[in-house]
C-alpha cells in the first residue's frame, strides 16, 4: 500500500485577510459587505475563488478570533465547502507567548507543515516560524495588508510552497 503524505495546513485569519478594513472610501476594493452578527464586514471579491484554489492543495483551518463564527458565515458567503476546523484561543493568554494564537497553533498541528496567513505576524511569529523550520517542520508566514488582503501572487507562492512541501515529503519516504 503506498502512503500518500498528508496535505500540509493552511492556517486562514479572516480579519485582514478575508474581512478588509483600513482602505479609503474612495478606494475601497472589489469587494461587498456582509453583516456578521449586527457587524458590517467587508468581504474581498476574490478571498472566495481563493480559498478554493487552496483548499485543494491545503487542509484549511480557521485561525482566527471568530473562531467557530467563521464556519457560520464564511462557507456560505464564500461559496467554500465547510465548515472548515477551527482553533479555539485562550481568552487570557498571558504573557508567556508574544502572539495570542501560537499555543493553539502547537496544540493542533504539531510538528506537520503549515502555512499561516495572517495580518498581524511579528517578530515573535517570525522566530517561532524559523525555530520550527529548524526542527524539521516546513512552515511559511504569509502576511497579508489588511486593506487589500490575500493577493493572486500570495495565492501562487503558496500553491508553489505546497507542491515543493509534498514532493520534499515523497522525497524522503
């Protein structure tokens, strides 16, 4: 029987990503607003088309502050197949980790591939990345401008470093 290697995870933010905000008036993208509990968030044009792309090449989890409220409105809204896994975060994390979602994160993937697209990485986020790549863990930060949110090239550097993760884990069986 031949072992097929597991996809690795894409972890999605919305906020940022999906749901823009920062932009001017007179410069708003394509996008159109969708009310998420009484709250008007506006949804980029194409995050849909997207996360669709990806989805095929990923297993995509949501990594946001919405956490399961994502799977109540972004399957539909966005024409994705869901509901999507989602992380659960600490309501009070702390101060032990410098970004409030990387003990989630640890938690639910371990040491698997993972690529995180996210509008808010940091320093801290960019360590954390660079030590896990350094234990044998492919992992890629995507950092997206929260006015534009993710972009077609994104999209293509990402599909790009799924391919490269999956023949490099066919490589080594």
């Amino acid at each position: 029987m031949i072992e097929v290697p597991a996809r690795p995870i894409l972890l999605v933010d919305v906020d940022g990503v999906i749901s823009l905000f920062g932009f001017a008036q007179h410069a708003r993208p394509a996008g159109r607003f969708e009310m998420v509990d009484g709250i008007a968030h506006f949804l980029s044009a194409t995050a849909g088309e997207h996360l669709r792309l990806l989805a095929d090449a990923f297993e995509p989890v949501w990594c946001t502050g919405w956490e399961e409220k994502a799977n109540e409105y972004l399957p539909h809204a966005l024409g994705l197949g869901g509901p999507w896994p989602y992380l659960s975060f600490a309501r009070n994390p702390g101060r032990n980790r410098a970004h409030w979602k990387l003990d989630a994160i640890d938690a639910y993937v371990g040491a698997r591939p993972l690529a995180w697209i996210d509008d808010a990485h940091g320093d801290a986020c960019d360590a954390w990345a660079a030590g896990r790549a350094d234990a044998g863990s492919p992992t890629l930060l995507v950092t997206t401008a929260p006015a534009v949110g993710l972009t077609d090239r994104q999209v293509a550097d990402l599909l790009a470093w799924a391919e490269s993760t999956t023949v490099a884990g066919n490589a080594e069986r």
